[in-house]
C-alpha cells in the first residue's frame, strides 16, 4: 500500500484479521460485532489512519443529510452563529453546507448554491429576500429565517427580541443616571425598523427625548453618525450593532472625546470585535450559541414531519464591559 493511497474498509479488514463487513458494523456503529472485535478494528483504522469517506456515504443514501446556511461575509456575528451550527448540526447527525452572500454574489445565488448541493433545508441568517421568494423556496424544501421574524407564516423563524434588547439597554444607561441618551439606527439592514421603534417607545415610556441618528450596520455608517451628533452631543449612544458602536468611537475619539468618561457607548449583538481588548466594548448579546442550536432543531424538526412553521423568540441579555459609565457630571466629586 502506498503513502498517498486512502486506506480502504478492506485494508482495515486485513490489518484487523476480520471480514470487511465486520469493519463496516464497526464503523457504522451498529451492533453485530464484539467489544474485542470493536477494539482491534478501531486500533486497526487508527493505525492505518483511515477515515470514512462521508461523501460516499451520502451518495449511497437516499438522503443528504446536509442543511444550508447563508451568511454575510460582512458580519462577524453571522460567523459565531455559523461555529455555533456546526456542533448543533452535528449532534443530531446533520452536516452544514455554507453559501456566503458578499459582494457580487447576492443572496439569491446563495441560496440557490445551497440547493444544486442537494441541500434538505435551509437556515438563512438575516435573509433580505422577500416574503415572496422566501415562500418560494419553502414550497421546495424547509426553510428557517434566523434573525428575522417577519421572513412570512410559510417560513420558520428564530430570532432575538429587539425590543427586549433595546429596553435593556436604555435601562442599563438610565440606571448609569444618563438622560440625553441618542440610538444610532441600523439604515435599511434587517431589525433596523423594530431596534429603531423599540428606542422610541421606551425613550418616551420615561419622558426621554429620543434622539435617532441615521446611520448603518457598518464602520463608516457609525463614524458618519457620530460626526452628526456633535451638533448635540448626548452622554451615551446606543449603535445598532459593535460594528456601527466602533465607527461611532473612532468619530468621538477623533474630536477629542473620551469614552466612557465624556460619552458612553453601548454596541449590540456582543460579537468578537466587542470581546477584543483594546475596545472593550459593552454590547446586548444575542446569545449566537442558543439562536444557533434553535434554528438547526427547528430545521430538523421539520425535516421529520414535525407540525406546522414555528417561531422562536429568544431573550438578549446585557454584557458589561468598559465603554459604559455615569455621565461626566455625575462621577466628578462635588465642590
């Protein structure tokens, strides 16, 4: 046998002093075989270095057994639901097969990638698509919008509560004593609107001005709005998400604003740009291991017949790091 050859269930058969239907039992995992056979064909395929060949697996099966994911290669957030996935999927004996939708490469082309690869169903991550298409493909197989819950009736859905996160978040800097508190909105990306609403409502719910900046969920969006607030610079901003939370600190920074001390910013989604050191930034979670988990069961659940769409709404919770504290007028000693 050569270097570059892959070892075979017969070699296996061979090296063990077994049948290579013996083998198979072994590595299909089914009974028929001793615990002693079991051990010596496992040390065997060890030895030999032998792996099953999964794609052979799926093209003798009737099934694929694979879900698609969809994701935007701009958002890292999308990526943690991605790593998240894969141990979801994996758990319930499911593969993931990815589509990125990125610069030209639109969401349809996406999706339809997913589908040429024999796809059982699909989890689409913040689909732009409309109510329309999204019934279209879920007409030919199972589909789960994850992160937005107005994707139809048809569609399955699995998404965090924004006015829940929104609340939380004026919450945690009005309990910090901040007053003039702005909402740098999300443009024209998914949950925009609702975050955009939900601002509005609780601002008002305490007799709060709501000051809403336009700006999107990318770093040049924050940095453009953080220019615009200088005209009446608040003591705290909340961004649509740490993307648009760290374009709003570079533009703070760059007019010689300090954060927290002079301008408290809270981001949202508590992805891995919030985590890194040198931000340290206080973001609402989502909680991308719980949305994950949900939206592959979902998908599952329904490949195996059960019920009608459901919709799954989870809770965001605050994670506290160093961009948030008591406006300046408050934390200076008196006198």
């Amino acid at each position: 046998m050569t270097g570059k050859r892959r070892p075979t269930l017969m070699d296996v058969a061979e090296a063990a002093g077994v049948s290579r239907a013996l083998v198979s039992i072994v590595m299909r995992d089914v009974p028929g075989a001793s615990d002693a056979t079991r051990r010596r064909v496992q040390e065997a395929a060890q030895a030999l270095g032998y792996r099953p060949d999964s794609r052979a697996r799926l093209l003798r099966s009737s099934r694929t057994r694979l879900l698609g994911v969809s994701f935007s290669t701009s958002q890292p957030f999308h990526s943690e639901i991605v790593d998240a996935a894969y141990a979801a999927a994996q758990l319930r004996g499911y593969e993931i097969a990815l589509s990125a939708v990125a610069n030209g490469r639109p969401e349809p082309r996406a999706v339809e990638a997913l589908l040429d690869l024999g796809c059982e169903a699909l989890i689409l991550i913040s689909p732009t698509l409309g109510v329309r298409q999204l019934a279209g493909y879920t007409a030919r197989i199972p589909v789960v919008s994850l992160l937005r819950d107005d994707a139809g009736e048809s569609v399955d859905s699995v998404s965090s509560d924004d006015h829940a996160g929104i609340r939380i978040a004026v919450e945690h800097l009005t309990s910090l004593g901040h007053r003039r508190i702005a909402h740098v909105d999300g443009g024209e990306a998914v949950s925009a609107a609702q975050r955009r609403d939900a601002f509005r409502q609780e601002m008002l719910a305490r007799g709060l001005d709501p000051q809403n900046i336009p700006g999107g969920p990318y770093e040049e969006a924050g940095m453009e709005a953080g220019i615009q607030l200088r005209d009446n610079m608040p003591t705290a901003v909340i961004a649509f998400n740490d993307r648009c939370a760290l374009g709003v600190i570079e533009s703070l920074r760059a007019a010689g604003l300090r954060v927290p001390e002079d301008v408290s910013v809270l981001g949202y989604d508590d992805s891995q740009f919030a985590r890194l050191s040198y931000v340290q930034l206080s973001s609402i979670s989502q909680d991308a291991p719980l949305l994950a988990a949900a939206a592959v069961e979902r998908a599952i659940d329904r490949l195996e017949g059960s019920g009608p769409p459901a919709h799954f709404v989870g809770t965001p919770h605050l994670v506290l790091r160093k961009t948030t504290a008591p406006p300046a007028s408050q934390s200076q000693p008196n006198g």
